[in-house]
C-alpha cells in the first residue's frame, strides 16, 4: 500500500506538469527545456541525499552513496527517460495536452507488452486493468478523433519508451541507492542532451531573457516532476511490480483534467468525468486483485 500512495502522489505532479511543459515550450526549444529540468533536479538531489546521510546518523559523504549500481543504472535509466521525454516535449508542440496526455498513456499498455518480452508475464488481472484505465484515459483527454501527424506519432514512440523506462528502472532499483540512482540518471538525461543545444532552432531560442521568462515552469519540472515525482517511482517500484505500476501512474491523466479545471478553469464535461471514474476504477481494480492475491499466496 506504501509503495501505491507514493505512485499516487507520482501521478498527480505528473499530470500538473503537462501544463507546465506546454507553457515553457512558449519561450524555450524542447531540448532546453528538459537539458534544464533533469540539471535543476540533480544538485536537488545531491542535498536530499546529504540530508538524509545526516539524518539517519551514518555521516556517509554523499560520494560513498554512487557506486558501480548507481552509475551503470542511473545510466541505462536516464538514456530511457531522456529519449521518451524529448519524444514527448517534441511532440507536445504539434497536438494538443489532451491527446499527447492520452497517446503518452499507452505505456500502461507498453508495459506489459514489453515485460513479456523480458519474460516477465503479468497477473491475469492486469490486462482488463490496462483495458479499463485506457478507456478512461481516452473519454479524459479526447474530445474528437485523433488526427495522425507528428505529434500523435512522437507521442505514441514516447508511452513505448517509457514503458521502457519503468522496465529499466525495475531491473535495477531493488540493488541501488534510490536518490543516487535518480541523481544520476536526471546527470545522464541532462549531459546527453547538452550537444543538442547547438541545434539552429535551440540556439535561437536560447537567451537569458527566455529562460527567465520560463523559470517557473522549469523549477515545477525539475524540482517536483523530476527531482520529486522521479524519485517517488524509483522507490514504489522496489515495492509494486511494474505492470501495476503503470495502471496506478495512469491517474495523472486523472490529475491533469483536474488541474486544468482548478487553475484553467477548464469545465470537466460528463464524458470526462466517466473517464475518470473508470481510470480510478482501474487502480482500485487492479489493487484489489493484487491484495487478494499476496493473502491467499
């Protein structure tokens, strides 16, 4: 249940930062954005895993906190996130919130699609699970059909990635220190995509001016939707497989038709708010199932 509410919680940064990216996306170019972001979230983390080396009284330096595990997976975890984030901060600029919050849902169905490949078969409840969640997550963010252009494709190569991205995650959080793992795979996304900077249609964005004119959005990101919400992931997964996972990070479509309501003001019409309720149904589904499964285990 623990490692549920921190996916919860996961969830709903995540779908407040579908705003936030959309408006950054107005003064800075995609990679900008995200190389500043996961650099925001790094020295966050570096204090955190000082403060908690003080805190629980062992006085380690934060050095002694990255060895082999943290670096090999930070690494392998943070080429995942940075991929499956340019696909889907690229693609935002081409489609809607709604339909890039919809298509980027899939990976609640890349999840366990790509496990099987691992050999990893899920429970026989998560399937109507994904099922239930998609369904909602469409009626949530889909207001017509879905028109198949550039930002639809990018949207749909990001849910693939990052359902990547939770099976990388899960192969090696259960063997690392969960805040160095996330520091160095925010180092990874941020270094990778560094070089990309110098592309003509960065750099002409790029100035002082514009990335103050952004800050807020960046800091949302990389200090809640990275630094926070990342690092959330990393510890639920060591708790929830990562098929369940998915269905429970599935509600940030949920969080953001809320979010678009409380600070937008947009209106929730029936439709959404029905696709609500079977996104919420999906969870609570899929926890049930798997509650009684572990106390007849």
């Amino acid at each position: 249940m623990f490692g549920s509410m921190l996916l919860l919680i996961t969830a709903l940064i995540w779908g407040s930062a579908f705003l936030a990216q959309k408006l950054g996306m107005d003064h800075v170019g995609p990679f900008a954005f995200t190389v500043a972001r996961n650099a925001l979230a790094v020295p966050f983390l570096l204090c955190v895993i000082a403060a908690r080396n003080r805190l629980d009284g062992s006085r380690r330096h934060v050095r002694a906190c990255f060895g082999r595990t943290e670096w090999l997976g930070g690494f392998w975890c943070g080429f995942a996130l940075f991929v499956a984030s340019m696909f889907q901060q690229i693609g935002i600029q081409y489609t809607t919130p709604g339909i890039c919050a919809f298509l980027t849902a899939n990976y609640v169905l890349a999840v366990p699609l790509l496990g099987l490949f691992a050999g990893r078969v899920p429970r026989w409840f998560v399937w109507p699970g994904v099922a239930i969640a998609l369904a909602g997550t469409y009626l949530i963010c889909m207001t017509g059909p879905v028109p198949v252009g550039k930002g639809e494709i990018l949207s749909i190569a990001c849910a693939i990635c990052f359902g990547g991205q939770i099976l990388v995650v899960d192969r090696f959080v259960a063997k690392a220190d969960i805040l160095a793992l996330s520091c160095v795979q925010f180092l990874t996304s941020a270094v990778i995509g560094t070089p990309f900077l110098l592309l003509p249609s960065e750099r002409a964005l790029l100035s002082p001016a514009s990335l103050c004119s952004a800050a807020w959005a960046i800091a949302f990101c990389g200090v809640l939707s990275s630094g926070v919400a990342y690092t959330l992931q990393n510890v639920a997964q060591g708790r929830v497989p990562p098929a369940l996972a998915a269905i429970i990070m599935s509600l940030e479509s949920v969080f953001g038709a809320l979010a678009g309501w409380l600070f937008l003001g947009d209106v929730l019409t029936a439709r959404q708010l029905v696709g609500c309720g079977l996104v919420l149904a999906a969870v609570v589904f899929t926890e049930v199932c798997d509650a009684v499964r572990r106390s007849t285990g």
